[in-house]
C-alpha cells in the first residue's frame, strides 16, 4: 500500500492522477444534473481561433463527449505511468537522472494515452451517433424536452430529449425563463450555436 501510494503521489504520476480525480468528481456532481456542459463544448475561440472540435478529430477523440475523452485519456496515462514506475522503480531514483527519468515517462504516458483512448472510443463512437447528429432534417422541431440545467438563458442552457426510444441531451436557449424541470419546446435549431431555440409548453400551445 505504501508503494502505492508513494507513486500516485510522485510525479510524474500525480500528474494523472490529479487528472483522474477531477474527472471523478466531475462525474459524480453530472448525476446530480448540476453540471452544465455549454463550457465543455463548441470551439475555442479569438484571434487566430482553434477549431478544437477539428483538433479532436485529427487525434482521433471525436464523436464521444468531451468529458469521457477527457476521462479515458487521464485514466489510460494514469495506467501507463504507474504500472511503468511500478516496473521500472523510477520513484526510488533521486538526483538528475531520476527527475530525467520522470519527465521521459510523462512524456511517453501521454502519448500513449492519446493513442489508446482513440483506440478506446472507436466501439464507442457508434453510440453517439445520433446525438452528435446535426439535424439538417430538422425532425427535432417540435418534440418536448425538459430543461436539464439549473436555468437557461440565451447564451447557455440544456435539456433532455426523449425521441424514438432515444435520450438526447441538446444544448438550448431561450429568452423566457425556464429552470430545470421545467418542459419545453423545441422550435428552431441554431446552427452557430450548435443548439435549439425553446419556449416553454404552454407558451408554446397557447400560440
């Protein structure tokens, strides 16, 4: 136990394991529908701006939410770097040669993390397909959702979508003010935005 923890607390290790922690608690806080995702999606944008959805994808880390890459890329470097420490016994080395050891070893963990979460997600892409689906055939106009997040605005907002046996989760806005149970309709898709405009049900039905 002691080895154990000696490694997951030393770097480069701890790297990763920070990472992972994060991760969990991330996790386990989106149960409780608290988290919204509107700062995990979308592009990076200003001057000289990174298409990150096209940085992902020339990874090979598209198709699947962020935060499971993000995930699954902490846990695969998490893996890498302590079993190879475990191995190795880099953690016992001092002075030059063990702190060169170390950052030789975060280097190949992350790495090797990138190419065994591409690896990873593969199976999994097919899974998300239809929520990663653009809806250029706008058959979601019109379906019912609930609103997911704590509030939605018209900068930020989700909602689940239940449709064809499928549950969707899609980022919204609106200018009316809806919280989270609250039930609404989807009537217009906002391609800059990458999400739906909504108003609420009896907005909706009272025209």
């Amino acid at each position: 136990m002691s080895i154990f923890l000696s490694i997951v607390t030393s770097f480069p290790t701890v790297f990763f394991t920070v990472l992972l922690c994060v991760a969990v608690i991330y996790w386990l806080v989106s149960l409780t529908g608290l988290v919204d995702s509107d700062a995990l999606d979308g592009d990076i944008g200003g001057d000289g701006a990174v298409d990150f959805g096209g940085l992902l994808a020339t990874l090979g880390l598209q198709g699947v939410p962020l935060p499971l890459v993000i995930t699954l890329l902490s846990l695969s470097g998490w893996l890498i770097s302590y079993f190879a420490d475990l191995l190795l016994g880099i953690n016992t080395l001092s002075g030059w040669l063990g702190g060169l050891l170390s950052v030789i070893l975060l280097i190949v963990s992350i790495i090797g993390a990138f190419i065994a979460t591409a690896v990873f997600i593969r199976p999994l892409r097919p899974l998300f397909v239809r929520a990663y689906h653009k809806p250029q055939d706008m058959q979601l106009i019109g379906a019912l959702c609930t609103i997911r997040s704590g509030s939605v605005g018209a900068t930020s907002g989700s909602a689940d979508v239940h449709i064809d046996g499928s549950h969707l989760i899609l980022q919204v806005r609106s200018d009316s003010p809806l919280v989270r149970g609250d039930k609404a309709v989807l009537i217009e898709y906002l391609p800059e935005k990458k999400a739906y405009w909504v108003v609420p049900e009896k907005e909706f039905h009272s025209g």
